[in-house]
C-alpha cells in the first residue's frame, strides 16, 4: 500500500532479496498518487540480480523505470504487463538475456 514516494523510498526494496515481485495498482487511487506513480515505480527498483519473476499491473505512468530494462536483470524469466494502459513505451525487453515469457 504505497501511496507516495516517501513511503517507497521507506520500503528499501535494494536491500530486500526477491526473487519474485508483483506489483499492483488499484483503479480508485488518489490524484497525488496518480502524478508521483513514475517516481513510486523507479523508487520500489528491487535487487535486480535476485529477481526471477516481475509482474506490474494496473500502472498508470506512461513510461517504466530504468531498472526494468536493466542488464543486471540476468535471471529474470517471467515479465507480466497487465493493464498498463497509459503507457507509452515498453521497457526495453532486448537487454533481458533470460526472459522467457
């Protein structure tokens, strides 16, 4: 339930080992939420090397953070977008060299 930047940042996700992450925004959020959600998502980046499995749905920001498109990705398998409707661009999937679905 994060609903503003600070309290991702409070998350500390960098130093919490996932291995799977699903995050989920619900349709009847706040307005502040709606202008901060490019920042929550950049700020929510997990371990990378860790992560196996991502799935982001409901995101309401039209571009996705850096980390989701990062090479240090290595294990990631699974990357599930689901409802990302104001999206303009996908991240780059080319740079994700385990991905299989």
């Amino acid at each position: 339930r994060v609903k503003s930047v600070m309290s991702a940042k409070e998350a500390n996700m960098l130093r919490k080992q996932v291995n799977n992450l699903e995050l989920e925004w619900e349709i009847n959020e706040d307005s502040q939420l709606q202008e901060n959600v490019e920042e929550i998502l950049e700020v929510l980046e997990p371990q990378t090397q860790q992560l196996q499995s991502l799935t982001v749905r409901g995101y309401t920001g039209a571009y996705f953070p850096q980390w989701m498109s990062s090479s240090s990705l290595t294990i990631l398998t699974h990357l599930e977008l689901v409802s990302c409707e104001s999206c303009l661009h996908l991240p780059d999937l080319g740079k994700l060299p385990s991905l299989k679905n």
